[in-house]
C-alpha cells in the first residue's frame, strides 16, 4: 500500500514525529536526580492540561482501561453503592469495571445516541436521602456514539441534591481534544489514557484526583497493590515512582504537552470543534444519518455516522482500509455493521480531514451508496472557507 495511512479511528491516533523523536530518546536512570527533576517539572504541567491547581496527578503504565480500574478500588470499597450512567459502550464498560470489583452498580440506561441528562441525575440523587450512592459514573465523551456529556450541568444537578457523592468521569477520549476543567466542573476522579488527545502511542493511563478522593481512598478497604494511588503519589513528591515508569512515554508526554500548550488548550478544542463541524456538514450533504440526536451533544472528537440502508458498515470500513488506506471505526454493540466512526482528533488539520472525507466518499460509492461524488467534501470545505 503506497502512501500514508490516514489513521482515522477514535484513537490511537497518529502520534506527531516529534512526540516519537523524543520517545527515541536514551533512557536514563530512573531512580536519579536527572529523572527525579524531570518528573517534578512533569507533573504540574498534566494538571494544567486537566485545568486544575489543587487535583493530583497520577501516571500509571496503564491503558485508560487500567486507570479506570484503579479509579473504582481506590475510592470505593465492595459492597459500596453507585450511580452509573450508561449511553454508549465505554460508559457501560465503567459501570461494568465497578461491578467486577464488588461495587453495588445502579446503572441507568440510557438511549444510545445522547448525553447525560443532568435533570435524571438530580432525580436519582433527591431521591437517594440516606446518600447510599457513594459515587456517581459519568462519561465525558462516549467515543462509541459521538456525543459529549454536559458535565457542568452534571455536577449542577448533583450540587442541587445536596447530595455528597464523589464524580467519576472517564475522559479518555475527551481530554486534550474536547473542554475539560476539572476545578470549575468539581471532578473527584478523572480518568484518561495517552493514546487519544494526548497525541501519545497507548501505554499510560492518566488521572487526576481531587483532594475529596483522596480523602476517600483512607477508608477503602479495597486490596489493591499495582493501582494504589498512595505509594504513587508518596513517591511522584520525589519525582519518583514506586515501580519501573513507562521512561519513554512520559519523554514523550512532555513534548506532546509542548505541543498543546504550544498551540494553546483553547485553540487546540476550537480546532477539534472546527472540523468536527466541518464532518458533520459533509454527513449531511450525503443524506446520511448521525448516532448523535441532540446537536448540543455532538462531540469534537469523533462523528458516528449510520451507513445507508443495505451497506454494511464493516464490509465498508474493510474496504477503505485494504483498497485506500483509510482506517475508520467500526460500529460497536448494537451500532455493529450499521455505524461507523470517523476521528477527527489528535494532531490533524483541514487537508487531513478533507482528506478522510474524500476517502469516505469513494468508499461509499465503492459500496453502491446512492451520493454524490464530492458533495461532501464541497460542504466541509465550504464550511472551513467561511470558518478559516
């Protein structure tokens, strides 16, 4: 296959040929001065990209899924009541991560296709006088539909029930793509992974935890040895870490942060928000339908979209890959052969995008899908013309 591929999945994303030179840098030792002064000039510089001053940072060799994980055991014991909100696969799959751990899981679930309702929290946590719910399971972006949830309105409605529950949320798609502010919205935990928007391969999980969590995770009487956030946050005061660090990624996260900063947090979530706007044109100039109900939940980081009636969206996906070098995602769950997602995230501009769309189009044709050939790269183009 000639050319690049044009790696259009929710993440991994394309990783930036400066995050990998640096990577390739030579190890050092991780428990010297060298790195101890690193990690310490590291650390302050995750919380801004979380928009905190008082949350703690916590790396992890992890995928987010392992983030995830020490999430639940550090601040909730078994047995342990929570509300989860379901919209979408990811959303389910932190539910699920708590149930496997003895967590007591209320879930609600909800239609695929929309956020959190903020008015349904409020409900549930009214109704809750005794404050059972020792934590609430919220998805920032649930890559498996499109749609970002409103945290602000989130924790609103929580504040509003006057109830005390700590705010879970899984920003592992959200975070250096989509506007996050852990202060401002009161996230207790927020969980991401190095593999989306921060422009890293997989391989860190990254946290930041509130000093309410914190707190909680002194009465928990989880077994926990690998995900104890204690030893982790005793050592990274030093600039150390309890056990052998992932070296090369974090080298990496400093300058994917170089980047971001660089660009500026509120310049890198218009881009994303941008050419979100501009896919989304070009779905409708094809005619075709988003998993996305609400446009106030449509989502910067990727567009799911439904494949016209007869095409099969996995024979669809395993055409544009072998034949064109375009790798999108397929439909998960129930969204299997009948959705397929498109990323627009991570360190990407308008040709890339364009790009995509072009792929898309010849794709669709390919599989005898009744549009018109360029009508959607006409509209975001449009789109990036009136917006540039």
């Amino acid at each position: 296959m000639t050319g690049h591929l044009f790696l259009k999945i929710p993440g991994p994303t394309a990783v930036p040929e400066s995050v990998m030179r640096a990577m390739a840098r030579p190890l050092i030792n991780h428990r010297g001065a060298e790195f101890g002064a690193f990690v310490k000039g590291l650390l302050p510089r995750v919380q801004q990209v979380f928009r905190t001053a008082s949350g703690t940072p916590i790396i992890f060799p992890s995928s987010g899924t392992g983030a995830t994980e020490s999430a639940v055991i550090n601040v909730l014991s078994p047995g342990d009541a929570v509300l989860a909100f379901t919209i979408g696969n990811f959303s389910g799959g932190f539910a699920e991560i708590a149930r496997r751990m003895g967590v007591d899981v209320t879930e609600e679930k909800l239609p695929w296709g929309s956020g959190i309702p903020a008015d349904l929290v409020h409900e549930r946590l009214a109704a809750d006088t005794g404050h059972r719910f020792r934590a609430v399971l919220a998805i920032h972006n649930e890559t498996s539909t499109g749609v970002t949830t409103d945290l602000k309105a989130v924790r609103d409605a929580m504040d509003r029930a006057g109830h005390p529950a700590l705010l879970l949320v899984d920003t592992v798609s959200g975070l250096g793509s989509a506007d996050f502010r852990f202060d401002e919205w009161g996230i207790d935990v927020a969980v991401a992974g190095s593999q989306k928007g921060l422009l890293l391969p997989p391989g860190l999980g990254v946290l930041c935890v509130s000093d309410k969590a914190l707190a909680a995770m002194e009465r928990v009487k989880t077994p926990r040895a690998y995900f104890d956030w204690a030893p982790m946050v005793e050592n990274n005061r030093k600039g150390f870490f309890p056990y052998t660090p992932a070296t090369g990624l974090l080298f990496g996260l400093e300058e994917a942060l170089n980047l971001l900063f660089g660009e500026g947090l509120d310049n890198v979530f218009a881009r994303h928000a941008r050419l979100g706007e501009g896919v989304r044109r070009a779905v409708n100039a094809w005619g075709l339908e988003l998993v996305a109900q609400n446009p106030a939940d449509y989502s910067p980081v990727l567009t799911a979209v439904y494949t016209p009636e007869g095409i099969d969206a996995d024979k669809l996906i395993a055409l544009t890959e072998s034949r064109l070098n375009l790798a999108l995602g397929n439909g998960l769950g129930p969204l299997g052969g009948r959705a397929f997602r498109i990323g627009h995230l991570g360190w990407t501009n308008e040709v890339e995008t364009l790009g995509t769309l072009a792929g898309v189009e010849l794709g669709l044709r390919m599989m005898g899908a009744d549009i018109v050939p360029g009508s959607g790269v006409a509209a975001c183009q449009t789109y990036l013309l009136e917006t540039a």
